[in-house]
C-alpha cells in the first residue's frame, strides 16, 4: 500500500517516482495500491497524458479541499479571502495538504480490512503525510512502515515577504518537532542519496536503503535522436522557484563572455512565476515555455545539447542535500548534466561520482559561469561527451526497484 499525495493527473516530478515504483514493483511480485490526492490544482501542474497510466494500477483518492482553494488560480474577493484563510490555518500545521492526510486517515481502517496489504510505503512530501505513520501505528501495529524521505526540512526555507518568511519559519519549528516524532514510529526509510543519511539518523534507528528516484527506460523509446543544432541548447527542465532563484541563474550566464553567449540559448520549460519571466524578459539567449507533458519534457531533454539543474538554497538551510528529481530523467535523457549547486553537497558529488557531466559551486557565480564555458568550448569542437550507458545503467528503473524490491522484503519478513 502506497500512500503518494501526488499521482497521476498530477505532472511534474513529484509523482514519477511512485509511477516507476509501482510500474516495476510488480515485475518483484508485490500488487500495489496507491492511496492518492484528487484535485484540480495538484501544485498547479497537471498533466492528462498520465491519466492512462494511472488505470494501470489500483488507486483510491480522496480528496483535498484546502490544497484546491489554496493553489487555485481563480480571481475575486472571495476566492482571495479564502485563499487568505487557508494560509493562516496552515501557518500552524505543515502543509495545505493535510486535510487530505485527514481524510484518508479516517477511512484507513476500511482500506486496510479491504486490501490486507503486508506493507505500507508513505512518501514525503507532503510532510504532512508523516501523520499516516502514527495512524498506522495505532490502526494496524503490526503492518511495517517505510518512509519514503524524498526531501527533508530545507522544503521550509524562509523566503519572500515578511509574512511569507513568518510563515516558513513556524511551519520549520512545526516540522522540527513532528517530523522526528513519526520517523521513530517507522520500520525503514528509504532516500534518493545516502548523505540524507546523517539528518535522518538523529530521528529514527529504523534501517535505512539509498533509493534514488530511476528513470524508465521504456519513457525514452520512440523519442527523436539528438541532433546538433546552430546554436548550444541548454535546458532547464521544471519550476523555477525558491529552490532554483532565476535572478542567481541570469547573474551567471550574463557572466558568459560574448562569443559564448551569442551562441547560447537557455531554454527554460516549466511551470512559471510571473516574476520568473520577469527577470529572463530582457535577454535574447533565454527562452521561457510552459509547463509540457511529461513525454515531450523528455523528447526536450534527449534533444538539448546539455541539461542544467541548479540550487540556490544556502548550506545552512539545507542546500547541500537537495537533489532534485529531474536529475534522474536527466540522466536518462543521456545529454551531459550541468550541475550549479552548494559546494561539496549532495548534487555536485552525484554527477562527479558518476561521470554525468559538469558541477559547479553555486556560492561562485564566476566559476559556474566558467563551467558552462567549458562545455560550450567541447560543444563548439565537437567533443561533448554523453552521459555512458555505464554510468546510466545503475538509475534504471530495472536495477533500481531491485533494491528497493530486496529491502521492502527486508523490513516485511
């Protein structure tokens, strides 16, 4: 039983790794059934074309009503005031995703007696998911829980207004305090990166897997071939938001000398702050486009000369340990990863360890812009390498759910 807030109309990243967890979960001889939101916001991002995956598995919803008022895009006084309220209640728990976490714990018991499942697997975020495991605990002690820890608490990090930092920092001391709770509950843990490892010690003694988030490889058949182009294409894939600052992004690519970047073109696809496109609107090497469906985000990162994934959030709010999921679709894509992220952290030492491409330290914008010359100077003498099928081979989804498989046995038996 697989406990994901967020999975299939929802798009982006967040549901692709329960989608591949699912798929190939079965191939190991586990029948999963995921416990899901039902929204018409989802994060703002939906994606249609993943409904006729989602009729591949067995998937209750419930739904989320104060998430639906809090991201929706309706206009109006009213709808603001609502939105105003939802925000006020959520500064004193962890999400807006709650209620759902609510709802599902009050029909537990029945789903349960229903499915009989062996285990549960609740991923995170939304932290408020956590909830679950002490709602299992107490509904069904003796089904093992595993937690599914894609991020940890720089998902707080304060930023934006007064009130918006206000906000970040009493959910921060709410997360400080029920977070450790629930993961002392837990009967494993699973992480995309073994250096989540040291955080996550100080809350559970529960045994702990490095699961990254696998690329399918069955996604990538059917895609067109890469084919260079005029000009280096570099994609950024995905939000730009308090994670991934595009002012941070446009101070280092306008460090490019001249040469490089009148050949360059920055194509940033996803979903977009106004003031996202804002900063980019003056610049003739960027191009912002929408939020696409999963399948045509890939055909754009099979097709781009280099993939970059970025992170401006500080060492001390937990920078160093952010790795963003689109790295591991990046890394099926196959095209060379730059990686612009805290020194020495978790991003930087993934494509290092395995050969993906470029790292650069965020904290320097002129060697990160040094970095991406670099690339272009290979691109421009036709030297570029991709990313090997050696270094791909161990993000598959095949090798990946394998482990996962064995652990899951592990925590069950």
């Amino acid at each position: 039983m697989i406990f994901s807030y967020y999975f299939p109309p929802a798009g982006g990243i967040s549901c692709q790794r329960i989608i591949r967890f699912s798929k190939f979960l079965k191939e190991y001889g586990w029948h999963p059934v995921i416990i899901a939101g039902r929204s018409k916001t989802l994060w703002k991002i939906l994606d249609n074309s993943l409904q006729k995956i989602e009729k591949k598995f067995d998937v209750i919803t419930y739904p989320s009503k104060n998430s639906e008022i809090y991201y929706s895009t309706k206009s109006g006084i009213i709808e603001a005031i609502r939105r105003k309220i939802i925000a006020h209640k959520i500064v004193r728990e962890l999400d807006p995703m709650r209620d759902w976490t609510l709802e599902v714990g009050r029909n537990l018991a029945e789903i349960i007696s229903t499915h009989k499942p062996e285990l549960a697997l609740i991923t995170v975020p939304p932290f408020s998911s956590l909830e679950l495991v002490e709602v299992m605990k107490r509904t069904a002690p003796k089904i093992p829980v595993v937690a599914d820890m894609r991020d940890l608490l720089w998902i707080f990090y304060p930023y934006g207004s007064l009130l918006r930092r206000y906000a970040g920092k009493k959910q921060y001391r709410n997360a400080q305090y029920l977070v450790p709770k629930y993961l002392s509950l837990v009967d494993g843990i699973i992480a995309p990166d073994r250096s989540f490892f040291t955080t996550l010690k100080e809350y559970s003694t529960a045994p702990m897997a490095e699961i990254p988030t696998p690329f399918d490889p069955d996604d990538f058949s059917n895609l067109p071939e890469y084919r260079r182009s005029g000009n280096f294409t570099i994609l950024h894939s995905g939000s730009l938001n308090k994670f991934h600052d595009p002012e941070q992004l446009k101070k280092i690519f306008s460090l490019l000398p001249d040469d490089v970047l009148a050949r360059i073109e920055l194509i940033l696809q996803g979903h977009h702050l106004p003031v996202s496109k804002k900063i980019f609107s003056d610049v003739k090497w960027a191009k912002i486009l929408p939020s696409v469906s999963h399948r045509e985000a890939l055909s754009m990162q099979v097709s781009a000369d280099a993939n970059i994934v970025f992170v401006s959030v500080p060492i001390k709010y937990g920078g160093a340990q952010i790795i963003p999921g689109k790295v591991f679709d990046y890394i099926g894509a196959g095209r060379p990863i730059i990686a612009i992220a805290p020194k020495d952290g978790a991003l930087n030492s993934l494509v290092e360890k395995f050969n993906l491409g470029f790292s650069a330290p965020i904290e320097n914008f002129a060697l990160a812009a040094g970095t991406i010359t670099k690339a272009f100077r290979l691109w421009e003498q036709g030297v570029l390498s991709e990313i090997s099928e050696e270094s791909r081979e161990g993000f598959s989804a095949t090798e990946v759910v394998r482990k996962l498989s064995e652990f899951l046995e592990s925590v069950s038996s």
